[in-house]
C-alpha cells in the first residue's frame, strides 16, 4: 500500500485504505483489525496522507519525507514514542527527526496524531516505493538544475510578414461579395 491511497478523516480515529470512489464521496476501509468498510460523504473532511506537509523554519517537510525517516530510526533500533507518551518524550523525538520543525505553528496533538499514524502504518506500508520515490525527486530535481545551467537557445525569427489590414469603408448595400470559404452546415 501506497501513502497516496490512505486518508484521514476528520470526526473519525485512525486512518483509512481508499478502497473505490462514487459521486457523492469515497469508499474507505480502516487499517485496524476489524476492516470495517463505509462510504464518506461531502461533508466529512478527507485528508489524503500524502499531500500533508509539517512546518519547517524553513518551510514545509512533506509528510511521506518524515515518515521515512522515522521508519529508517526505527529499522537502526532507535525507539519510537508512542501517543501516550508524554510531550517532552514526543518532542524530543521529533527534534531527532525534523531538526528544524517550527514549534509555533506544530501542535503537541500533531506530534502525537503523526506517532499514532506511524504506528498504524509501520507494517502496512510500502516502504521501498517510498525510497524509489524519493529517488524519483532527487533524479528530477537534478534534471531541473540541469536545465537551468544550459546555455538556453537562440529564439527563433518572428514572423515578419505584415497581416492583411482591413479597411474601415462603408459596404454599398447593393454589393454583395464572395467568399471562397465554404459554409457550415450543421452535420457533422
């Protein structure tokens, strides 16, 4: 399973597998034991795990990017705080793996919540697409600067031929013209 296919719903604890879609909402499974399925509704507020971004002094850290990192501490025996533990325990944590997190704008409840999630998603979670992807970027990212660095090409030449220029004199309403352009008729 991939991050891109799990959400958050706001109102409901844990986190849910999008299993289909309908008109009026999405059908999603829990990742807990029991796999109860249900359909949400426009009202509900659905958080797709992917798009979230953690503030950074110097921006934003996405979300897969942080728990990468917590999953390889916790492959090298490092060990992980659960939700209960208490705030300078999950603090501290974090600081290990976002140096730089701004304290203002992050709640303790979402420390906690990104805990719990890791919990959730430790043994379910496909963690070498996370590595490929992040291969992906970085090899992207590189080609970008590439890009930039290149001596960019000269343009080439405007057109120069001036546009036929209509002429603003009055049409004689005994005259009628013709025009070579064929007429459109409403077939096909």
């Amino acid at each position: 399973m991939e991050l891109k296919d799990v959400v958050s719903i706001g109102g409901i604890g844990g986190l849910h597998k999008i299993i289909g879609q309908r008109p009026t909402g999405l059908i999603v499974e829990t990742l807990d034991q029991q796999k109860k399925r249900f359909p949400t509704n426009l009202t509900q507020k659905i958080s797709i795990l992917e798009d979230i971004s953690i503030y950074t002094i110097d921006g934003e850290v996405r979300l897969k990017e942080v728990l990468r990192a917590i999953h390889e501490m916790d492959q090298a025996g490092e060990p992980i705080p659960g939700k209960k533990d208490s705030e300078e325990t999950i603090r501290v944590f974090i600081e290990k793996v976002i140096p730089n997190y701004d304290k203002e704008r992050v709640y303790i409840s979402d420390l906690k919540k990104l805990v719990q999630w890791y919990g959730i998603l430790k043994d379910t979670l496909d963690w070498e697409a996370t590595r490929e992807e992040k291969s992906n970027e970085e090899s992207e990212e590189a080609t970008e600067t590439e890009k930039k660095d290149k001596p960019k090409k000269a343009a080439a030449p405007k057109n120069t031929k001036a546009a036929p220029q209509k002429t603003n004199a009055p049409k004689s309403a005994n005259i009628k013209s013709k025009t070579n352009t064929p007429r459109k008729t409403g077939g096909a």
